[in-house]
C-alpha cells in the first residue's frame, strides 16, 4: 500500500471518530468480494462468468482492471473481481452492455458495523493526471463510463462496489483533475471513495449516476456537469473553499442537477487551515442561469457559508440568476441554518419534497439499474 492509501486510511479513521459510518454490503454480491484462502478459488461464491484480476495473484486472468475490461465481449452481462492492489490506470468503458466491478474485501473487517466501510475497501484505483498540456477535463479521469462515437447511448448499467477511485496529481492549486467522467450512461456506485480537489466527479450530458454509502472528497465544483446525479448517505469532505460543492448546467424542461438526500458535508481531516479553518464553502454556485442543486435532509458543520450559495463569479457585482433552482430540506448542523441563506434557495416542504424530490421523481420512475438491495 503506497503513502498516498495510508494517508487516506487515516482520513478515514478520523471521518468514523465524526460519525461517518459506511458500512452496507451487497447481498448480492458479497460471497464473491470476500477474499479466500490460498486453497480456495477466488471465484468461489462469484456468478459464473466473472473474471479475476489482481496485480499479484497468479490466478488472475489480468493484472490490470483495463485490460479485463478490453477483453470482454460487446454484448452479455460482465463481472469483474478485482482483487486487493494498487491499480495505477485509468478505466475507460465503452461497451453498452452491463459491467459491474467488485471490489475485493477482506472478511475479518468487510461485517465490521462500528468501522468506516472505506477503511475495508482493499481496491485502490488511481491515475495522475491534470488539465495541462492541452488535456481537457474529461481526458484526466481515472474512471470513465461514456459513448464512443456512433454511439447515442453509452453503458445502460455500470455498477462499482467497495473500490476507492483517485487522483493523485490533485492538490490545493493544481488545475483540474477529475475522478469520474461519466456520459451518456447509467451508472451507480456502493461503498466507494472519490478523492480529488478541483472537479472531482462529473455527470455529464445524457448521464444518470447514482452513488450511496460513499464519500467524495474536494475543493472547487468537486460535483459538476450537465445531467442527473442523485446521491444518497454520501460524505462530502470540504478539502479546500473554491467556487462551490457543486457546479451545475441545467436544461429546461428537464430535472437535470444534483440531488443530495440524507447525507453529510464537512470539513474534510485534511483541509488546509487557510483555505477552510479559516473561511467558509459554498453548496453550489450556477455554471449557467438553470442550474438546479437540492439538498434533502443533510447535514451540514460549520465550513458551510450561512448564505449557502453564490454567483459563479467572485466580484461583488456578481448575482445568481433567478431561474436557477436551488433548494433545501431539513438542513441540520452548525451550518444547516437557512435563516441568512440566498434569497434563490427554496426552503421546500414536505409535501414539495414526496411530490417533486424523490429519486423516482427525479429519474422518472424506479431505476431498474440501481441496485436496491444494497442497504444502508
């Protein structure tokens, strides 16, 4: 395990000393994630068909999860096992039929209830890269799930469990590095970690994602893009105060945002005292006039600005348009009080929030690719 993974193993630690507790599993897929002995197969308890790979065990059939991913066929659904590493690579999927990843656990921690489910994630996947040298946003993701050209549709379900996905170029002044470039798919994480600073994740035109019981570490407008993303119990480690949590293009006619139920916003163990000890973060700013960003039932420590949004420019005359869509729901903690909020953020009602704010509101009926079973 390199320094960057025991550095996060101790940001871990002090986010379950906070409260935060990940600690869910997959029914479905939990027999084939546990690690076994040396004398029994890998694959005992995994679907028939999965594939094992692992940078150190020589019954894997791969040592890089890219290579596994290139080796599958157009169609049918695919199962990946990855196996306990460090996976210095960047994934990129563009097959339309359905993928899932399986982070491999060990299973003297994987039950543990009391701990962080992030401190068990055995699977570390990381590239480097950073926008510079004619790189756009898209192209430094470690994870990417879009449509190839020709393609109107990328993968229609894309499933990640239990793997930490990171960008290691990223710090307080880097330029953008992302974690997940999601477009034109269907996609949704359990148990996972999201590290970055400056655009950690983006959900992309045409891209519904979905993530729960995970945490996502950033700085300025680490939640961006163009279509629907709904998080649910999911940490937001504030690394840094730029811009806002989340950055948003909105499209009329459309519920297209970001929705974040029952979750948590903090100031993350490692935020540099300058940048957020001593000043406050934003939830969201608009990156154009029909942004939308609601949050439901969150809470909220005292890194939070009491007036919770702000232009997208710094400058004094700067104003955030009326039809952008900002909104909030029994907001708690040091910073979940929205008597000196923006005069743009709707305090909503219950009975706004179960006609128009749940998920299958927002995706337009129940998402037969989220995993439901997966319970926190």
């Amino acid at each position: 395990m390199g320094s960057y993974s025991i550095h996060l193993t101790v940001l871990f630690a002090f986010l379950t000393s906070l409260g935060v507790q990940i600690h869910a599993l997959s029914p479905e897929y939990t027999a084939c994630q546990l690690q076994k002995s040396a004398a029994t197969s890998p694959l005992t308890g995994c679907p028939a068909g999965t594939i094992f790979v692992s940078p150190t065990d020589d019954r894997a059939s791969f040592k890089k999860v890219q290579d596994a991913i290139k080796s599958l066929p157009e169609t049918g659904d695919a199962i990946i096992l990855i196996g306990k590493g460090e996976y210095n690579e960047m994934v990129n999927v563009a097959r339309s039929a359905p993928l899932t990843l399986l982070g491999q656990l060990d299973p003297d921690t994987a039950y543990d209830s009391a701990g962080n489910a992030s401190q068990r994630n055995l699977v570390h996947i990381w590239n480097n890269l950073y926008v510079h040298d004619g790189l756009t946003d898209e192209e430094t993701a470690t994870l990417t799930v879009a449509a190839t050209s020709g393609q109107s549709f990328g993968n229609t379900n894309f499933r990640a469990y239990n793997i930490d996905f990171e960008n290691r170029a990223a710090n307080y002044t880097i330029a953008q590095a992302l974690v997940t470039s999601l477009t034109y798919t269907n996609a949704s994480f359990y148990g996972c970690v999201f590290a970055s600073y400056q655009d950690t994740w983006y959900t992309g035109s045409g891209a519904y994602t979905y993530a729960v019981d995970s945490i996502v570490y950033g700085s300025t407008d680490y939640l961006f893009g163009y279509g629907t993303a709904w998080f649910q119990n999911v940490t937001f480690a504030n690394r840094a105060c730029g811009g806002g949590l989340a950055a948003w293009q909105g499209t009329s006619g459309t519920k297209n945002g970001v929705y974040i139920a029952d979750s948590k916003i903090i100031r993350s163990p490692d935020a540099n005292a300058t940048t957020v000890t001593n000043a406050q973060c934003y939830l969201g700013r608009p990156w154009n006039s029909l942004a939308i960003s609601v949050y439901l039932r969150t809470y909220m420590d005292e890194s939070i600005h009491p007036a919770g949004f702000r232009p997208w420019t710094s400058r004094s005359t700067g104003t955030i348009p009326s039809t952008t869509y900002y909104a909030e729901f029994d907001s708690y903690g040091p910073g979940g009080g929205t008597s000196k909020r923006v005069a743009q953020d709707h305090r909503l009602t219950s009975e706004e929030v179960d006609k128009n704010f749940t998920l299958e509101e927002v995706f337009v009926g129940t998402p037969a690719w989220i995993d439901f079973k997966y319970e926190y």
